[in-house]
C-alpha cells in the first residue's frame, strides 16, 4: 500500500493527505515521511498527528446518530440515512451499519466494511450486550428491575433476562440504564412499556463493551482506533485480518 493511501484511510482526501504529508506529520516506524509513493511493508506503524492508522483492510466508524435519520445505507423515498452524514470520501464500498436503531432513537451506530464482523455483533447466539439511556414516564423501582432479571413476555416473544439499572426516579418520570443482549424491533421500548413506563427518549451508549465517545456532539463521526476495532474482533470471536 502507498503511503498517501494509507493517509487518506484516515477519512481525509488524497489532497488533504498530500498537505499533511508535506509538513511532517506523518511519520512511518518512527521517522517523519513526506513520500506519498512510498510503499509501506507488514508490520509498518504510521502515525498521522501522533494518532496510528489501523492499515487492515477493513474500514470501521463510530457515529452519534441523531434524530430523524435512519440506520440503513439508503432509503427508496430519499429519507435521511446514517450514510448521508458521512463525507463523500468515506462511503466506503459495502460500508454499512451494525444493526439498527429507531429512527428518534439516538446514540452509538458502527459501520463496518466486514460483514462477518456486523454479523456476529448482532446476531442473538453470541449475546453481545449493548447498553442504552432511557427516559421513561413514571417512577421505576426494584419490582421493574426483578421484572427485567426474569425476562419479559412481550406480544410475540420472550426477552431474555435482562439488566434494568435506575439512575433517578420521580413520581413523573425516571431515568434508566437498560441492557440487552438481544436487539428485536422496537425491543427496548417494548420491554418498558410492558412494565408500565412509555419511553420518552432513548439512547444507545454501547456495543460489546464499546462507548460510544463523548466528544462526538450528534451527527459527529470518526473511525475506531486500532484498540477499538481490536476489542470488537475479540468480543466477536474474530481474527483481526
């Protein structure tokens, strides 16, 4: 791979790579590089502002989805999807979401270009757990949390026990840390419907152990650093290719 390819991979544009490029602030093993055409080896580190570039082959983002905007690559009717917030340059090819969130739903999407990676991150058999933010009406309490530990009977499924944690609680409303293991429509929603509190707003903070970056306002973006993409290739049962 070429030197300025691997800049660009960075999510700037090969002009963009070219500027950095030329005033030393990529460095390859160690040592400043200014040669785009440079061909790097296995095993080589490459350093864009000090921050290292994950050189698989694989492309992996971290959004703040905001509201209104669909979790899909695309949409028939020309709605608002996850990949319209992403700049030209990093629509990658089979680039697509892990799983899906509401369209009012908020918080952590990942999009990968590893298909097998999307598939094991969501897929019901390897329980990967993923952690949410609600705001429900009413006043929770310990009989809601022992009503998710023994899992809920919703209208065309079981859920499967999970955690309910309560952050504050007031006779209008409460606040909630919710996680699942599982990822049915509408599940999280659902499971506290079903225990009398309506969700008024819901966000996704986690995948697999995953944060979702606070400095990412919603809409924000960025790539996975290679200690991020590592834990989900782990959590996942993958070898990182």
């Amino acid at each position: 791979m070429r030197l300025d390819k691997a800049v660009a991979m960075t999510g700037v544009s090969r002009k963009q790579a070219k500027a950095l490029l030329s005033r030393g602030a990529v460095t390859v093993n160690g040592k400043v590089s200014t040669d785009g055409a440079a061909i790097l080896s296995a095993g080589d580190e490459v350093l864009v502002n000090g921050q290292r570039v994950d050189l698989s082959p694989h492309r992996h983002i971290m959004m703040n989805k905001p509201a209104g905007v669909l979790t899909a690559t695309s949409d028939a009717r020309g709605e608002d999807t996850v990949m319209d917030l992403l700049p030209e340059n990093m629509r990658f090819k089979d680039l697509g979401p892990v799983g899906r969130l509401d369209r009012d739903v908020t918080g952590l999407i990942l999009l990968t270009t590893d298909g097998e990676l999307a598939h094991r991150l969501i897929s019901p058999k390897r329980g990967i757990e993923k952690r949410y933010t609600a705001l429900c009406e009413g006043r929770l309490d310990e009989s809601d949390v022992l009503m998710f530990e023994q899992g809920l009977e919703l209208s065309d499924f079981t859920a499967k026990p999970a955690r309910l944690e309560i952050l504050d609680a007031k006779d209008d409303q409460s606040l909630c840390r919710v996680y699942v293991s599982e990822g049915k429509f509408h599940q999280v929603k659902r499971m506290l419907l079903s225990v009398g509190h309506p969700v008024l707003r819901l966000r996704r903070d986690s995948i697999a152990g995953l944060m979702l970056d606070q400095s990412l306002t919603e809409g924000q973006f960025r790539f996975l650093t290679p200690e991020e993409t590592d834990l989900l290739y782990e959590r996942a049962g993958l070898e990182k290719p």
